[in-house]
C-alpha cells in the first residue's frame, strides 16, 4: 500500500486535483445556473412549482443513467462528464435557492421597495443575502453529492479520481487492484470532508453577521 | 404546491390589513395537501405516458439482432425483475436495521453513541457508491449478494439519519406528557414518539428507495445484474439504442419509485399533522 | 398659551418649522381583477404641507391600500396623486420612493445590515458622498434618541422592538423628503413603549415639520398624533375628516361616534397634551455635584424633590430632598422607574405614567431629552374639573 501512495504520488495528486477542479467547478457553474434559475422563478407560482418538480424529477434520474444518455450525443470524454456533474450540481442549490428566496420576510422586501430599491437591487442587496444561508446548505448538499457522481463520470473517461476506482476494478485480482481502488475512494472520501469544511469557513465569512445564528 | 402558490398570491394582491397578516400562512394549511395531492396524480401518469413512448419507439425501431435480443420483452422483464429485486431486498435490510438502530441511539442509555454515529454516517455519506461496490467485490466476491450488501451500507445513512431526528424532534413535553399518564416507555414509543416521527422517517426511507434504484445500476460493474447490463454493454458495444433505453427505463423506474414512497408519505402521516 | 416655564427648550407648537408639502389625491380608484367592489372608490383628499394626517377605520377598509397608492407600493387604476404641485402618477416609483418617506410595523428593518448601514440606504442610493451620510446617520440617530456611538454598528436583532422602531424612523428621514408615510408602525410594541414612541414623533415633528400620513386601527393613536384625522369606511370611503377635537364634539354620523367610542369627557385628557399646562420648573441637580448645593437650592425654591440631571442634560432619578441631603455629592445612579412624559404626551398617557411609577407626579422631557418641567397628579385633575364645569355650564 505505502509503495502504491509512494509510486504514484505524482499521479495521484494530478487525479486529486483533476477531480477537485471538476467538482468546484460544476458547482460553481451549478449555483450560477441554480441562482439564475431561482431569480427567474420565485415571484411565479407555476414556474416556481414547475422549479422544485424538476430539481426533484432530475434527482431521481440515476447518474449511471444520464451518464450512458449523455453518451449518445458527446461520446466520451471531458463533456458528458461536465454536463452530468454540473445537471446535479445545480439540482440541491436551486430547491435551496427557491425555498430560501421564498423564505425572506415579506415586510422587509417591502420596506426595501418603500424606500426606493428597484427590483433588481432588491434581489441583490436584500433578498439573496438573507436567502444565502439556506443556498449554502444547498451547495454542500451538491458538493457532496457529486464529489460521488465525478467518480463514476470517470467510465466515461472523465477525468479523476474514479479513474483508479475502475483500474482496480478491471485489473481484479492482479497486482495493485486492490491498492488502487482502496486509494481512489479514500481520496474522494478526505477531499469530500476537506471541501465540506472549506463550504463551512466560507459560509462563516460570508453570512451577515446580523442573520447569523 | 401550485394550488398554496396561487392562493398565497391572491393574497398579495389585496394587500390589505389583514392579507398580509398571519392569516396568510393559516389559509396555507389545507391546500397544500390539495397541492401534494396533484403531484401525486401527475407524477404516475408521466411515468406512463414514458413508458408507452418506449414501447412504442421499441415497436417501430429498426434494430441490430444484439440490440433486438438484448431488447426482447423477456430480457427485458428479466432484467427490470432482476432490478427491483435487488433493490427491494436491500431496502427490507435496511428498515430492518436501520429503523430500529435509529430508535435505540435515541434511547436514553445509548443516546451518547449518537453524535459518534451521525459523524460516521456524514463521513460514509461522502463516499463514492461505486468505490464502494468495488471495494465489496473485491473483499466478498461478485454477484447478488455482494451488490445488496453494497446496496444496504449505502442507502442505510437516510433512513439512520432520518429516524434519529425524527424522534428527537418530537416535542419532549408530549413523551413526558405520555409518561405522566401512565405509559410504558415502549408504549410512548409506540404511541407518540413513532407516530410523530412518522413524517421525517418515511421521508427517509423514500430517499433511500430512490437511491437504491439509482445506485442499483452500478450493479453490472460486480456481476449483480439489472438495468445497468443494458447501459454497460451499450457504452462497451457503442449500442445506443440499448444505452438509451437503460438509462430511460432506470429513470422512470426510480420516478416509479419516487412517487409510490410520496403516496406511502401521504397516507401514512398521521392526521392532524 | 402663556410663555412655559424655565426650560432650555423653546415649545414645540404654534410658529413650527414646516418642510413637508403637500398631498393631494383625485379620484383615485383601485380595482382588483376578480372583485366586484373597488377597495378604495374614487378618493379625492387633500392633505395640507406639514400636517399629520392620520387615517382610521375599520380592518379591509382601504386605508392601507390608500396609503401604499400615495408611494405607488400599489398602482392606483385611475386617478392622480400630486406632491405638492407635481403630478407623481407617471413618474419612476423607485426615484418617487427615494423622497417618500416609509416606515412599517418593526420598522422593516434589513436583518443582515448594521443600524448605519440602514438608515444610509436611501442617501447611498442617491450617490451621496461618504462622510455626508456618515454625518447625515449619526444625526439622525441623534434625533431619535439613540446614542450613535452606542447604536451604529449593530444589528437589527440587537435592538428592542422600540429601538428597531427607531431605527425605522431614522431610516425613513435619512435623505430628508418632505413626505412620510407610516402604515400602523407601533402596532407590534407593548403599550408603555408605544406611548413613548408616540411621544418621540410628536416631539421629532415639532423639529422637522414634515407632512405625515399615518395609518392606525387605534383612535386614542389617531386623536394623539394626528392635526387632523380621517375616518374611513369600506372602499376607503372617507366619512369625516376634521381635526381630533371637531371629531370628538361633533361626529359627522353614527359610525364615527361609534369609533370614538364613549367617555368623551375623559377622551379631552387624550386631546389635552402636556405642552398645555403651566408647567412647574423644578430644582434640578447635576451627577457629581456637591449635595449641599442642590439642597440649598431645593430649599429656597420650597421643592420637596430634586431632578437629578445627567452630564448631557437628561434626568436621570428624582430622589426627594430628605435623601439628598443625606449624600455628599449627587450619584449618578438611573432610575429605571423614573416617570417621565413627553411635551407632547397627552394627559392621559401622563396619568397612565405616574399610576405606573406610584409618584403623584412625572417629569417632563422636552427636545433630546432634556428637562422640561414637572407635570403633577393635582394639575390634570384641575383640567378634569374644569371640562366638567365647562360641559355643565
């Protein structure tokens, strides 16, 4: 085992950080969606309601499955990979984002357009701030979620750390299957905890200290 | 959930003293129950105007022999049978263990264990379903069984977890209410504590479903069968057809899933919840 | 009304600044699709620059909604609304917003930004310079009796439902409009609080003389506050609008008569305010000086009690001269039972003060806080029995 580490250090940090990098990324591009998606929504109660019916619908899909659909049109490599990672990515965040807008004090949207905000600004300085802690929930719910999702993207050719996961898997029996599998799911495992705690930080620092809890 | 949204918003629309009061949110009781109840209808029949769609593309579709074989009605059958079978001897485990191991970490004498195990479960919860399976494979061997042993670690976490905080959430005044009468701890469990945890348990065990479907067809990587073979052996053999029809017949089956736990939830919560 | 009593502070009545303008509706009208009657039916209303106008009536009767159309929160159907001589109906309600003034029940107040931050919103989004809106905050924080130092940097839920409500008003005078409308904003603080806010707007209006709307379920609020009142009925259909004291005499129909309400002879206590009576000067004592002194002058003067005053002016405890002349030098101890009443308060609200501390009598704070005299139990009985002989004879 510590041959293994020792050996392949250099490709496992490479996988690790590919892997890493995938994952932020498609959440960030996730919220973006996610947060767009909510803005659009929220003041509708169909389109509201038609929101939170698909983030539940598309949580049921099987990653294995949109994985194999994606296929069809991308063929393998980095694209399906990204789109998956990132469909579910966006799913948590934007129920999240829905519910939390919807969660912001009637009054105090009120008074923001009382005293002048337009819309927009309303959106922006009162109402995402106050929803923020109920999206950053959303966001390590996904981070978490799809840290597991890369690691299958890798059959697709992904990049990442499932890559040793299914070299263990295919070399079965022969040297290093075991070391291999054991260390692609054990990164994921740490690098899942280390983001969580990482989400955790950011959101002391960035929820207002007057919401707070 | 539509039906609230609108009534809520005809209330904004007559902003006046009294919509904007509490008022608002009491209205909001019994036609979110009307709302859930509309979902529950729509839901089924998506899953059936899919179904019919497949059927209807396998009829007309002009196929390659392997992909007609492989998308016979028996194969077919064999493979979704296979699919839920797996899934549903693993969820039978898992109400079998994890319910009731819920019930007694919040038991007084073991309620200690419980941060201890909630942080195992959040650790578990980050790993990788098919690290997993393969992990299994390799320490248990392929097949059937290796694939629900799979299964059950990892679906168990919800329904854990859910159990867990579904009995501390019930107000302690109402346990202590219970006792004051005269019931036995094993009655209050039964009769309060069970009852009122009903709405978060089942909660619990309808993600856990869903994640089984799901999950389930990373089977065909450890010889476990399943919806996943159609999938796998379409990515191997570049058979789209067969990718596409495995991963569209593993999604209805999990919306199929999904909406037969929503029912459960709907009729099982105990009135006046 | 004859010159008052040694105050340091000048009466707030008659020669007041004004630098609100003034209100008129036209026929306003609004219609919500699906109702078959209008919730406010072709109102035409004119409220005069720098009066307090307080609009009354029954739950659903339009008020609010009449309120909300004059900032455009709601859009009227038809008709038009003026500020002054401008025509408002067309115009961007953003930048309409940005010189109405709008204060709500708990003020509205944005939980994830400090007090400052609050109330410099208006004056940032009008791309005021920095130390312009720092000064304009400290100001105005100043003005409604928090101490700035103290208040500025912290959170909405940091504060008293009073203190928020504070905050509101501030807020709402930040970039200094003429107008200011309030929609029921004590209505979520206990009686004692609410009669001191009460008691702190009339006294911040006396300074600003802005032109006031008021919304109020509570007509002892309206009689209290308002110069004038209007008294709707369903449709915002406006029954009676006159002063509180022509309200009271002569109630234009029954329904008004039924709103005030009975014990009319006891609702002139409600009209009479503080600012109407001789008050009495009292001998006054500031924190850390020698003891002796204060009594001395207490002695002189005949008073029986002495107002302890704190560094910046403010009363702090009323001890009697018996238990001053047993000190060296005068504490500077608050007493958190002191009862103490507005220029502006009414009479009533002055009993209800002094039933409360069990002192037959109230001091009296004139601007910021500063003394203004004493008010007794005997002096308002004396009001009490000259209505009487006045109504007799």
């Amino acid at each position: 085992m510590w041959d293994f580490l020792v050996d392949r250090r250099g490709q496992i940090a490479y996988q690790a950080f590919q892997h890493v990098s995938l994952v932020v990324q498609c959440v960030l591009l996730g919220t973006l969606i996610a947060l767009v998606l909510a803005a659009l929504v929220y003041r509708n109660p169909v389109a509201t309601s038609l929101a939170n019916g698909l983030s539940a619908v598309g949580l049921t899909i099987p990653a294995f499955a949109l994985l194999g659909i994606l296929l069809a049109p991308f063929g393998f490599g980095i694209a399906p990979a990204v789109i998956a990672v990132t469909f579910y990515a966006t799913l948590p965040v934007l129920r999240n984002a829905v519910v939390g807008l919807a969660g912001v004090d009637r009054s105090v949207i009120e008074s923001a357009r009382g005293i002048g905000m337009s819309r927009p600004a309303t959106l922006l300085r009162i109402e995402l701030p106050l929803a923020w802690p109920v999206i950053l929930a959303g966001i390590r719910i996904s981070t978490q979620m799809v840290m597991g999702i890369a690691a299958i993207a890798a059959y697709v050719l992904g990049p990442g750390l499932g890559g040793f996961i299914f070299t263990g898997l295919a070399r079965l029996g022969g040297a290093n299957a075991l070391e291999s599998a054991l260390v692609g799911t054990i990164a994921i495992v740490v690098l899942a905890l280390v983001l969580d705690l990482l989400l955790l930080v950011v959101g002391r620092l960035t929820t207002p200290r007057g919401i707070r809890v | 959930m539509s039906a609230t949204q609108i009534r809520r918003d005809a209330a904004e629309e007559v902003p006046d003293e009294a919509a904007l009061g509490p008022g608002a949110s009491r209205a909001g009781r019994p036609s979110r129950r009307s709302g859930e109840w509309r979902a529950l209808v729509i839901q089924p029949v998506l899953v059936v105007l899919g179904v019919l769609a497949f059927v209807l593309w396998r009829a007309t579709a002009t196929l390659s022999e392997t992909e007609a074989r492989q998308l016979g009605a028996a194969a077919l059958w064999d493979s979704t049978l296979r699919h839920l079978s797996l899934t549903a001897v693993a969820a039978a485990i898992v109400l079998l263990i994890a319910i009731p191991l819920g019930v007694a970490l919040t038991r007084p004498a073991l309620r200690r264990f419980t941060p201890v195990v909630i942080g195992l479960a959040n650790v578990g919860q980050a790993a990788p379903a098919i690290g997993l399976f393969v992990l299994l494979a390799m320490w248990l061997g392929f097949g059937f069984w290796t694939t629900v042993v799979a299964l059950v670690v990892y679906s168990a976490l919800p329904v854990l977890r859910n159990t867990m905080v579904g009995i501390q959430g019930v107000d302690p005044r109402l346990v202590e209410a219970g006792r004051g009468m005269g019931m036995s701890g094993l009655a209050v469990l039964l009769r309060v504590e069970l009852p009122l945890a009903a709405p978060v348990i089942l909660a619990g065990v309808r993600t856990a479903l869903v994640l089984l479907v799901g999950t389930a067809t990373l089977a065909t990587f450890i010889a476990g069968g399943g919806l996943g073979v159609l999938i796998n052996t379409g990515i191997t053999l570049s058979l789209d057809s067969l990718l596409i029809s495995g991963a569209v017949l593993v999604a209805l089956l999990a919306l199929a899933v999904d909406w037969l736990g929503r029912v459960v939830e709907y009729v099982a919560r105990p009135k006046g919840l | 009304m004859s010159d008052p009593v040694p105050t340091p502070v000048a009466p707030a009545a008659p020669e007041r600044r004004v630098s609100g303008v003034p209100i008129r509706l036209e026929h306003v009208t609004k219609r919500y699709p699906g109702q078959d009657r209008p919730a406010v039916d072709d109102v035409s209303l004119e409220i005069a620059a720098g009066e307090t106008v307080m609009f009354v009536g029954p739950s659903g009767c339009g008020k609010t909604t009449l309120l909300k159309m004059i900032n455009r929160l709601i859009e009227p159907t038809s008709g038009r609304i003026f500020l002054g001589d401008e025509d408002v109906t067309n115009q961007d309600p953003d930048r309409l917003r940005r010189r109405i003034g709008y204060v709500i029940q708990a003020g509205g107040l944005f939980p994830h930004m400090t007090v400052a931050t609050n109330v410099g919103m208006v004056p940032r989004m009008l791309g005021w310079e920095k130390p312009r809106i720092a000064e304009r905050i400290d100001e105005l924080l100043d003005l409604v009796g928090l101490d700035p130092d103290v208040y500025r940097d912290r959170y909405p839920r940091e504060l008293s439902g009073g203190q928020q409500q504070r905050v509101g008003v501030a807020r709402a005078l930040a970039a200094d409009p003429p107008v200011l409308l309030m929609d029921e904003p004590f209505g979520a603080v206990d009686p004692i609080t609410r009669h001191r806010l009460q008691d702190e707007l009339i006294a911040i209006q006396g300074e600003i003389g802005k032109t006031i709307v008021f919304v109020t379920h509570d007509f002892d609020e309206a009689l209290k506050l308002g110069d004038r009142i209007v008294v709707f009925d369903v449709g915002a259909r406006i029954v009676q609008y006159d002063t509180p004291e022509a309200i009271l005499a002569d109630p234009a129909e029954e329904y008004v008569a039924k709103f005030v309400g009975a014990g009319a002879t006891l609702k002139q206590l409600t009209l009479t305010r503080v600012n109407s009576l001789e008050l009495r000067p009292a001998t006054t004592a500031t924190v850390g000086e020698a003891a002796a002194a204060a009594v001395a002058r207490a002695r002189a003067a005949g008073d029986e009690l002495i107002v302890v005053l704190d560094r910046r002016g403010r009363p702090i405890s009323w001890p009697t001269v018996a238990e001053v002349s047993r000190m060296t030098t005068i504490p500077a101890t608050v007493d958190e039972k002191l009862p103490v009443v507005g220029l502006g308060s009414t009479l009533s609200d002055a009993l209800d003060t002094m039933l409360a501390a069990s002192q037959g009598g109230a001091v009296v704070l004139g601007r910021r806080d500063r003394l203004a005299g004493v008010v007794t139990v005997e002096m308002i009985m004396d009001v009490v029995q000259r209505t009487r002989q006045e109504a007799a004879g």
